[in-house]
C-alpha cells in the first residue's frame, strides 16, 4: 500500500496549540486532528499547509520547522503524516469544513480523542514542549 503524505500544522498562541474535530460525515467523524490535508502532485509540503489552512479555516501563515513524522495503517489506507510549526500571520479563524476547534493546553493532549494517526506525533510534540 501506498502511503498517502498529509500534512499537519501545529500552531501556537499563548502556549496552546490549535486542534480541530473532523466533521460529522467525516470517516474520523469526532476526531481531533491538527488542521491540513493531502499534498497534491507538484505542491510542496509547505506549499500545501498554506493552501490546506486558507481553504479550511481562512488564514493565511507561514511554515516554520519541521517536527516530526506519524505513519498509520488505517486498513484500508496508509497515512504519512507530517508535523511542521506553523505561524499564523493574518485572519480570524472560520470554519469551513471542520465541527469544531480549541485551543488546549500540552497538560490537555492525553484527553483528547485524537485521530489515530496524529498519537505519534501528539508524543513528539509533548516532548518537545515539555522538555525545554
Ligand atoms: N489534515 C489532517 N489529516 C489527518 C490527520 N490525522 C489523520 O489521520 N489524518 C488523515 C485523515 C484523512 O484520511 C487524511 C487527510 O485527509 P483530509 O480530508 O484532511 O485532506 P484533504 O482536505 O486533502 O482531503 P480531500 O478533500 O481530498 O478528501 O489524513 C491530521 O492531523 N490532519
């Protein structure tokens, strides 16, 4: 199986990171995730969390580094998830395919009921945060 590459952005305001539930029709329907989607052929992986978070939320923002990798076999599809920081630089936060959204606290991730996929990352995340 081929794995699907999917970005994530993981954006910080005031110590708490932005996370949002899939939608209702959704396969991962009440699943928390970090905000971004499917790289296209001739995109970037930046290029893509650009366009992913002005599609799904209206803003615009800058990719900073790099975090970290998840992969997960879902069954019926291999998910490579791939983590970067992210700046928000302008607009205010609209839903447009996401339930809903939340800012939460690092103390908060092990309550969450994260996708399967972003576990793995949500861990490298914590470690990275707690650590410094
Ligand atoms: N965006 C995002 N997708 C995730 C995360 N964790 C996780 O398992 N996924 C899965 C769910 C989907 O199977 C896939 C991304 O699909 P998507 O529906 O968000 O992306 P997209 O907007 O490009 O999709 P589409 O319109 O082509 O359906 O990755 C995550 O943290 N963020």
């Amino acid at each position: 199986m081929k794995a699907i590459k999917v970005t994530a952005a993981i954006i910080i305001k005031n110590e708490k990171v932005f996370i949002a539930q899939r939608s209702k029709n959704d396969e991962l329907s009440g699943k928390w995730e970090f905000p971004g989607g499917k790289i296209e052929s001739n995109e970037t992986a930046q290029e893509c969390l650009e366009r992913e978070l002005f599609e799904e939320f209206g803003i615009r923002t800058k990719i900073l580094d790099y975090l970290g990798e998840s992969i997960f076999d879902y069954g019926n599809k291999l998910i490579h998830l791939l983590g970067y920081f992210t700046e928000h630089l302008s607009g205010d936060y609209i839903l447009q395919v996401h339930q809903n959204c939340k800012w939460i606290d690092v103390n908060e991730f092990d309550d969450i009921d994260w996708a399967p996929a972003d576990i793995e990352l949500v861990k490298q995340l914590k470690k990275k945060l707690t650590d410094q």
